[in-house]
C-alpha cells in the first residue's frame, strides 16, 4: 500500500468543528447524469442502521485488494465489534446510491493538531474503505465519491487528506490530486 496525501485550500478564518459532530443534512441532490447512465444517484451520510453497508464495503475491499481468509476473519469481528458502538461520533462514513441501491462508500476520520503555516486548520482527514461494488466500477461512481468527500473537507475547513491506496488504485487517487508523501510514515504496533 501507498500512503498518499493531497492538500486542499481552506479558508484561515473558518470555525473549525470537525470533531465528529453528525452532519444529517449534507446530502446531494438527486441528479440526472448522462456520463454514467444513472437516473438518480445520492451521496449521504451513513447512519448507524448503515453499518451493514459500512461491514460489506471493508470486507469487500480487502477481498479486492487479495487479503487472506484468516485476515478477513479477524477483520470482520473487530469491524463488527466496533461498529456496535457509537461509530458515527468518530468516524463519518459516506454511501452513494444509484438509483435506491447502495453503491458504494468512503470513510473519514480527523485528526487535529496544532496550525502550522501551510496548514492553518490543523485539521487533517484520512480517507479509508473507499469502495465500489464490482458491477458498477468504471462508471465514474468511486470519483464522483471522492470529489465528495474532498469538498465535504473542504467546506469543514479540512486542510489535508492522506489514504493508504492499493497498488492498483494509485493511478486512480493521483488523477484527483493525491500525491505520493515524501514524509509521512507509519508503524504499526502490535501487541506483544
């Protein structure tokens, strides 16, 4: 996996408050798109009747991306585990439909640190669980869900998204503006 990052512009005087609060409005309006064929197709926000979506699209893209059963075993208790609980104060989770059927989403997070002078929000998003059923992608669906989100952090006064892509998407994240980040690295801890 490749960790990429891309930077937004913000505005520096925008009241930041991005810890999680749930957004029940921010949804797009139905739209008629002649790129992709679909009639009507909607971005919301997941709620918590929402997390058997939130399950099948992080279980099926680690099947894409070719994880092991075991993986997948384990993974799928600890997401079930976690989803029991209030996972939408810490973690916002965006589904597009097509035409009444769940389609696909994206996951956010948020981290907030102190400004720097090329950050001025301090506030920082992870994108994870980007994910598309199989039989709808190359219809331009896994774009129209990032060019989404990276507004939705936008107008949040979000400053920078970093994701982790699979080898095969990188291509795909970099036609959005995500670069490859020459400083951000990752260890990961395991219990002893």
């Amino acid at each position: 996996m490749q960790l990429l990052t891309t930077q937004l512009s913000v505005p520096c005087n925008r009241d930041i408050n991005v810890p999680m609060k749930r957004v029940t409005a921010y949804v797009n309006s139905l739209i008629s798109d002649s790129v992709s064929g679909f009639v009507a197709m909607m971005i919301r926000e997941a709620r918590p009747e929402d997390s058997e979506w939130v399950l099948h699209h992080r279980i099926g893209m680690f099947r894409a991306m070719g994880e092991s059963e075991e993986f997948i075993k384990k993974t799928e208790a600890l997401v079930r585990d976690y989803l029991s609980g209030d996972w939408t104060n810490n973690y916002r989770y965006f589904l597009i439909e097509i035409e009444g059927r769940i389609a696909g989403g994206c996951g956010l997070s948020t981290l907030q640190i102190p400004p720097l002078a090329d950050q001025v929000t301090g506030v920082y998003g992870y994108v994870s669980n980007m994910f598309v059923e199989p039989d709808l992608r190359g219809k331009g669906l896994g774009k129209r869900l990032m060019n989404h989100v990276v507004e939705f952090c936008r107008e949040s006064g979000i400053g920078l998204l970093i994701l982790h892509s699979s080898r095969d998407k990188t291509e795909f994240y970099k036609s959005l503006g995500f670069t490859n980040s020459r400083f951000l690295m990752h260890l990961i801890i395991r219990e002893p």
